[in-house]
C-alpha cells in the first residue's frame, strides 16, 4: 500500500504541474483547475483501491480501475515531461530571444504538448506489441550437440494482460524451437488465481527438455504457493535454490529465487548463488537462472558458471525513466561477456522483459526475448557480444 501512496503523491504533483502550465497557457479557470486535480486524485485513488480489494474478487473489478489508473498515469507523466520541456525553453527564449516567449504562453504550445504526449503513448502502445528475439551462441566441449535455450522474464501476467498478447508471444517463442524453456521471474504480477487459462497457453511451446523457471520478486510478493501453481499451469518445474542436471543434453540448470523486499538484495542473492557451489557439476555446461542481474562479477565468475540469465531491470521501460533504472543497475539489457584472463567466455544474458509492468507501454526499450545456442565447439560460428 506504501508505494500506492508515493505513486499517489507523484501522480499529483506532476498533474499540478501540467495545469499550472495550462492556466498560462489557456488561461483556465481557478475552480476548473480544481476540478481537474479532484479528478486525477480519484483516478490514483482508483489504482489504490485494487491493492485494498481482496484479490480473490473477480479480476473484471479490478480491470479497468488498472487501466485507468496506469494508463492516466502515463499520460499525465507525458504532459508533464513536455510542459516542463515547454517552460525551460520559455526560460531561454526570455533570456535569449524574447519574441518567441508569447507563443509558450498560448494555446499553441498546449496544442503542441497535447500532439507531443498523444504520438509517445501511440508509439509506446505499438512498440510494447513488438517483442524482439536477442540471440547469442556460445561454444562449449561440454555440449555435443547444439542445445537452444529461450528465456522469458517480466510477463508479469495479471488483469491487464490480455489473451491476445499471449498467444503471439507463445507463437514467437514455439518459432524458436527450443529445446529448454526458462522462465527468469515476474511471470506472475497479480491476481494469481485467476491466470490459469493464460499460463497454460505456455504448454503448447512442449521444448523438448522441459520448461523451468526462478521466482522474481513480484512472485514473492503474491506469496510462494499461489505463484508456484502459476508456474505449474504454465508446465514449469520451479527451482528454488537448486541445482538440476541434464546429463543428455550436457546442462547443469541452476535456479536461486529473488529475496522480495529483503533489505540487502545483492548479498542475499549473492550468499544463494554461493551456496549451490557444492552442487556444480564441472563436467556440465551451466546456466544459472537469476532474476536480477546481481553477483554475476562477483561470485557467478569466480564459479565458473558459464551463463547467467536474468531480467527485472525492463530496460527502463518508458523513456526517460531509464537514466533512473540504470543508476542502480549496473546491466540494463543484452548480453555481457567475462573480459578477465580466468573468465573468459562467460556470460550474462539480461532480458528487457516481454511484457510490461504498470503502464502499458514501451517507450525506447522494447520488449524481448533471450534465444541462447549452446554448440559444440567446433561448430561455432559465434558473433560478438551485444
């Protein structure tokens, strides 16, 4: 409820704003301004309200106070960037070249900051439907005959996903044949009793050596069992800090599950990683699945792990709020390979996500998938890292 709250605080401040704007631009009325701000705290109110609602009501409740609440959310985050932009470039032009302040004080610039936040959502809903396939091959003697893996992370299925959606991104992943699928974390976002029928559109992918997965946090937020039968539906086995060897297909799957809200994440991540050290077959080619790109250089590589996969970071998601995600992340999407003269050939695959957490929208960070070959030595043909 606590982030409801912030989300609350910013919701307004950013809609205060705006209209701040739009009274000197358009010379609103004070009680209409009021009336805009009442509005837009009832439609952060409603997004609140889903986290009070018990979630063992119907999802149909729940639905279109989501898409109010984040999709208002997105827009007023839009306006708001863009007014922003429109009142430091009046600064300048006051300081630079005066004739030009009356026009960012006239309808037209409102016009222009309306047409400005109406093509980003546009582009956004169109970019968050193009889910781009990352591929990278790695040569191993560990492996005699090529092993395609696919890794999933951030669907986050809940009320706002929609079957449609779905059905082309299991289409997308059966086009790459795989013979392993990995689910890498928040698979499950909310109202986790209800996502029966679209988990299970999941097994239709049928890889040929099983489907996997690793618990996120939003997993660990809606409570282990709950999630766990999402998994199940979906046909995955879950590894829960665990080692799990294939011998024919020369793999060694390696799962650590996301601490939630604990208040160290990259240590306590890093101690579970640390612990299936025992459980490491040498003579397997392994691949650990890690939901945050954490304690990948400091304890991945010093164990030898040959590829890591990981998500959460959504590569920022919407555009700017990338430059904030990236501060505290240090890997923001694609493929990474070990550079030191002990560790070479390692690898961190980090997925953007195929699917989209609050608004529903993709903005200069589009969704994916990981597509890994693991060949044979011989046989590689092995382009550079991403």
């Amino acid at each position: 409820m606590r982030f409801y709250l912030i989300f609350t605080v910013i919701f307004m401040f950013m809609l205060a704003i705006s209209l701040v704007q739009v009274r000197r631009q358009v010379g609103m009325a004070h009680h209409a301004s009021l009336v805009l701000l009442a509005l837009g705290l009832v439609m952060s109110l409603l997004l609140a309200s889903t986290r009070v609602m018990p979630e063992s009501w119907s999802p149909d409740l729940a639905r279109p106070m989501w898409w109010l609440g984040y999709g208002s959310f997105a827009a007023v985050s839009y306006l708001f960037l863009f007014q922003v932009c429109l009142l430091f470039a009046e600064i300048t032009a006051w300081l630079t070249a005066r004739a030009l302040v009356p026009f960012f004080r006239s309808p037209r610039a409102l016009y222009l900051a309306f047409a400005l936040t109406g093509m980003v959502l546009a582009y956004g809903s169109v970019e968050l439907d193009n889910v781009r396939v990352l591929s990278r091959q790695i040569p191993s003697a560990k492996v005699s005959r090529p092993v395609r893996l696919v890794a999933v992370s951030d669907l986050h299925l809940g009320v706002m996903s929609t079957p449609a959606r779905i059905d082309s991104l299991v289409a997308l992943i059966r086009a790459q044949r795989p013979d392993l699928l990995l689910l890498v974390g928040d698979i499950v976002n909310d109202h986790p009793d209800s996502l029966e029928p679209l988990a299970a559109k999941f097994k239709d992918v049928a890889p040929r050596l099983g489907t996997y997965g690793v618990f996120g946090n939003h997993e660990r937020y809606e409570g282990d069992l709950a999630s766990g039968r999402v998994y199940g539906w979906a046909g995955a086995r879950v590894l829960r800090n665990e080692a799990l060897s294939l011998p024919e297909a020369g793999v060694q799957l390696l799962g650590v599950e996301d601490p939630g809200r604990a208040p160290d994440t990259a240590a306590y991540v890093a101690e579970e990683i640390r612990a299936l050290g025992p459980q490491l077959d040498p003579a397997l080619f392994r691949v650990l699945l890690n939901h945050r790109p954490l304690a990948w250089r400091e304890v991945a590589q010093p164990l030898g792990i040959e590829l890591m996969l990981s998500g959460h970071t959504h590569r920022g998601q919407v555009f700017p709020f990338y430059m904030v995600v990236a501060r505290f992340n240090e890997f923001m999407g694609g493929f990474y390979e070990s550079r030191g003269p002990d560790i070479q050939g390692l690898v961190l695959g980090v997925s953007a996500g195929a699917g989209f957490w609050g608004p529903p929208l993709r903005v200069l960070a589009p969704p994916d998938i990981l597509v890994v070959d693991i060949v044979p030595a011989a046989t590689a043909t092995n382009p550079p890292a991403q």
